[in-house]
C-alpha cells in the first residue's frame, strides 16, 4: 500500500529564508513535515513580533478585507484577492501573491497614494 504525500510547491519568504539557513530543514519541511521540532518560545516569540507588525498595519490603514490563511487554499486565497481587487477594494490585510512558484503573503496592501503632503 503506497501512502500519497501533499508537497507544498509554494516558496514563501518563510520558506526561502529556511532554505537559505538549512537546505535540509527546507525539505525536510517539503516532505516530512510531521518530523518538524515544537515550536520553542523564542520561535514562538518571533512569531507574536510578526502578528503585532499586522495590527500596526490594520491600525494605519482600518477598514480593509483580510484575507484568512487558515480554511482557504493557496488557489482559493490568490482567486479572492483577484476578485476583490476587480471590487475595487483598495485595502487587504495578509493579500498573497504569485508568481513563478513563489507564494507571498503580506501584511497589508494598500493601492492609492500614502505620505504624500
């Protein structure tokens, strides 16, 4: 009986970054990411930095659409942000792009000019 593994083929800068430290960590985590370590505290500490970034970043810019990571596909995120878009929504919080196999999600995107005095 042969088991069929998902690999994700995305590249997110969190990917990239892993490949750069460790390329074995990178398919490690490609291929067998049941054997992945827990994440520690100084990880996990990292990681409230990232997410207090994206509340700085709904405070600046309130009002717009945020897009879930979590219960939607990389396809089903990239296909809401385009419709959004064609909306005219001009702010999305954790928008995705991609391109050539590299998946980016960001903290905010906000189409229209910023700063200017």
């Amino acid at each position: 009986m042969t088991t069929t593994r998902t690999v994700n083929t995305f590249l997110s800068k969190s990917r990239f970054m892993l490949g750069l430290q460790c390329p074995k960590a990178l398919w490690l985590n490609n291929y067998r990411p049941e054997l992945k370590d827990e994440v520690s505290t100084s990880q996990d500490a990292i990681f409230q930095c990232g997410t207090d970034v994206g509340v700085l970043a709904r405070d600046l810019f309130p009002g717009g659409v945020e897009i879930p990571y979590d219960g939607l596909t990389t396809t089903e995120q990239l296909a809401r942000i385009r419709q959004l878009l064609d909306d005219g929504v001009t702010t999305l919080y954790e928008a995705a792009f991609s391109h050539d196999g590299v998946f980016v999600k960001v903290d905010l995107l906000h189409k229209g000019r910023v700063g200017v005095a």
